[in-house]
C-alpha cells in the first residue's frame, strides 16, 4: 500500500492541471467570438448615424416599396425581393395629412401644378332643346247658348288664323227670341223696359258687338257667327255644318305663336344659375348665323332622377312666325359676371361625400389635400366658394397617385412598432453583411459561458475520487 501511493497524488495533480488549462482554454475560446460579436452590434448601430444624410437629407429610415410595412435602420438589399432599400427622408414627413414625394418622381408621375387664379368670369351652360307651344297662350272656342251650326268655314287642325276670323255660323234661337223682344220695347220709349231687355242679350250670353248690331239694323240676326278670339294655330276643330250645340260645348282650340317655348334639360348641377327670369340667348341649325333673345320663364320643380336634369322652359319671341315647334335649339344660360377664385376643373378629386384639392407646400414634392367648396364650372374651370386663397398652388394633374401615395404613406406611419421590429432585425444583420454574426454571437457565449462552469469540473470530480 506504501509503496503505490506515493504515484497517486501526482497522477492526480497531473489530470488536475489538465483539466484547469482545458477550462481556461474553452473559456477564452467562448470569449474571443463573443468579444467580436459585441463589436457588430456597435457597429450595425452606428451604422444609421454614419448614413443618416443622403444627398444632404437626412434619413428616418429605409423600406421596400413592395413591403413598406416594413422599416430598416441600414440600407441594403431587401429580404423579400431582389431589389435595393429605399430610404424615406424627414422631409417627407408632414404635419396633418400632409404627403411628401420626391420631386424626381413627381416628374415621373406627370405631377402638374396650376395656379388659384381670381378672375371675373360669369358662369354659363348650353343645353340643348327643341321648340314647343307656349301653353300659357291658349284660346278655348265655346258655345255660349244652345242651338244649330248653320256654316263651317273650312279650317282644320293645324292651320293658321288670324284673331276675328270666322270659324262657323249658328243659329240661336233664344237670342232671335229675346232681340224681337227688345227692339218692340225700344220703340215704346221706356227706357227701363228698354234697359232690362238689353241686360238680358248680355246675361244670355250674347257679345256686345251683336247687340249694337241689332240695335243700328233695327232687325233680329237669329244667325250669328262665331270667330277666334285671337290668332294663332288650330288645334283642335270639333266643329261640323248640321251639329246641335249645347251651352259651354267646346267648338275650337287655339294656341298663340306670337311666342314659343324652348325647352331644355340642363344638369341639375347648374341649378343655381337656372332663375326665372334671367337671359337666354338660343341658335338654332335651321337659322345659323342668327341668335334668338329669350328669358327664363319656368324651372319645372321635378327632375328627371335618371338623368339628373332639370326641365327649363324658356320663352322666345316669334318673329315673323319662324319659330316651329319641334325645331332643334340651343340654348346658352349665362349668369352675370364676378370675382371669384378658379382652379382647373381636374384638379378637383370628387369623393361622393366632399370635394378634395392637393395644394402645393413651401417645399418641393409636398403636397396637403384641403376640401373646398365649389361654385359654378365654366370652360373648363371651376369656382372655389371656400378653401382655398389666391396664388396657391394646386395639382392640376397626377393628384390621384399622390392620392395613392398619401394612402400608403398613413398605412406605414400606422404600422405597429410590434409588427415592424422583427423586420428591422433581419435587415440590420443584412446591412452589415453578416447576417449570423450576431445571432453567432449571442448563442456562442451564452453556451461557452454555461458549459465553462458546468462541464470542466466533472473529470476534476472524477480524478479526486
């Protein structure tokens, strides 16, 4: 036993000291990566700083166009597609619903900015139309008493008579009645009787102008004519030779053309210009070269809702008869002129529910949307009634894909800081072209750290029993 014992403890020493420079070996060897991989993280994050101006403007962050979702604190090649980051730049980034585009691709875009002029313009519309019957200039030819159409002259529907002329001749016989009735009292000299047999012609409907007839004759006219109380076109004749009339029996309808109506459909988004009243000056193809005066004689209160329009009735003079109805017109509505804001008509964006304009910032490729309100269109161009001042500048053209690009650019300012973390991470690895070296980092030191403390004293453990 003494003689094995004194080689034990220097075996055991011996397996002692190799376990210690094992140890010592693994510990530095975990610690020599983990010293480099701290130095990474350092390095990726003063990346930004050293990246953050580009073009002397400076940088919040970078993003794929095709995830801008998405947000990377180091420029690179993106992960999802094979295509470089796009950085997105402080100026950008606007107060209130503002929008920023690089001006380069505003160029692209075909953005076109035009001025808020004031300028004295009086608002018009032309509407087309076509000649009608004024329905307001209507002769209704009745029998006033019961009797027999003795004559019909020969007139028919559609033709043209003048005011006085002769539509057919009846005989009356109440009126011869109460005439011989008359003239026997006027030669009795009693003038009461007289006058009360005259008031009765009146009161049996008989015209004045027949009742002096018979008074300078000194005869009974049993037969009388009828005429038209004022000129104009026939349209109705329901008069024959040989008929029996009753009292209020309609025997004619007359219409006037002295003046005609031209009626026209005009968008119910002009309604403000349509006043009775209010000029209207007409062309027709039948006439060119000439113009027709007229004036606003009726807006018809119901709409067509299929078409959104609205009837006017416009009355014409008729000169000379020229004006037929069913003739082709049009017609130019013009309210009188005033100072007001215009901007092109397509630079305004109509959502349905209000109307939005793009209006130019201080800074180049900045643009706010202000809705406004709209006044009359003319020409191209449309009144600002509020929203907007004289000598902006509005987008004229390209403003729905600044639209668009608005649209994208609240979705990435809404975007969570949760969602937009883990894509940040990947990036940074990949900016700094070591996408493990970090990850490396972390779970080599972690296991060299644990295993160092844990592993190493076994075979000590060992060696002393």
């Amino acid at each position: 036993m003494s003689a094995s014992n004194p080689l034990r403890p220097g075996l055991a020493l011996g397996f002692v000291a190799v376990a210690l420079l094992a140890a010592a070996g693994g510990y530095f060897a975990g610690r020599a990566p983990a010293a480099a991989g701290a130095d990474a993280p350092k390095a990726a994050a003063s990346a930004p700083d050293s990246a953050t101006m580009v073009d002397g403007r400076k940088v919040l962050y970078w993003y794929d166009p095709m995830k801008p979702e998405a947000r990377f604190d180091k420029p690179g090649r993106s992960p999802f597609m094979e295509m470089d980051l796009v950085p997105r730049f402080a100026d950008e980034v606007q107060a209130e619903g503002g929008i920023s585009v690089d001006p380069r691709t505003t160029q692209s875009l075909g953005v076109r900015l035009a001025v808020v002029e004031r300028a004295t313009v009086g608002a018009a519309v032309e509407a087309a139309g076509s000649i009608v019957f004024n329905e307001r200039d209507v002769a209704i030819v009745q029998a006033r008493s019961g009797g027999f159409v003795e004559r019909v002259t020969p007139r028919a529907p559609g033709d043209v008579i003048a005011a006085g002329a002769v539509l057919a001749e009846v005989l009356v016989p109440e009126w011869a009645g109460a005439q011989q009735e008359y003239l026997a009292l006027r030669k009795t000299q009693d003038t009461a009787l007289a006058g009360a047999a005259r008031q009765r012609l009146l009161l049996l409907g008989m015209p004045e102008s027949l009742v002096r007839e018979v008074e300078a004759a000194g005869q009974v006219k049993a037969v009388t004519a009828i005429t038209a109380p004022s000129g104009g076109v026939i349209q109705e004749m329901m008069v024959r030779p040989g008929m029996s009339l009753m009292p209020g029996m309609t025997l004619a309808r007359i219409n006037g053309i002295a003046t005609v109506w031209l009626e026209v459909a005009v968008p119910e988004v002009h309604a403000a210009l349509l006043a009775p009243g209010r000029t209207v000056q007409a062309t027709m193809p039948a006439f060119p070269g000439q113009t027709f005066s007229g004036r606003i004689a009726a807006v018809l209160p119901e709409g067509n809702k299929d078409t959104r329009t609205l009837r006017v009735r416009i009355e014409l003079a008729n000169r000379g008869g020229l004006l037929k109805a069913g003739m082709l017109a049009r017609a130019r509505i013009a309210a009188p002129a005033q100072a007001a804001l215009w901007v092109p008509s397509e630079a305004v964006i109509r959502t349905g529910e209000r109307n939005v304009v793009f209006v130019a910032g201080e800074m180049a490729g900045q643009f706010v949307p202000v809705e406004v309100t709209l006044g009359a269109e003319n020409g191209g161009r449309i009144q600002i009634v509020k929203g907007l001042d004289e000598g902006q500048k509005v987008v004229a053209s390209g403003q729905f894909l600044i639209d668009s690009e608005a649209s994208l650019a609240k979705a990435v300012a809404g975007a969570s800081p949760a969602a937009s973390a883990p894509a940040a991470a990947p990036m940074a690895g990949t900016a700094a072209s070591a996408p493990a070296g970090p990850a490396a980092h972390d779970h080599s030191a972690h296991d060299h750290s644990g295993h160092a403390g844990h592993a190493m004293p076994m075979p000590a453990s060992g060696a002393s029993r």
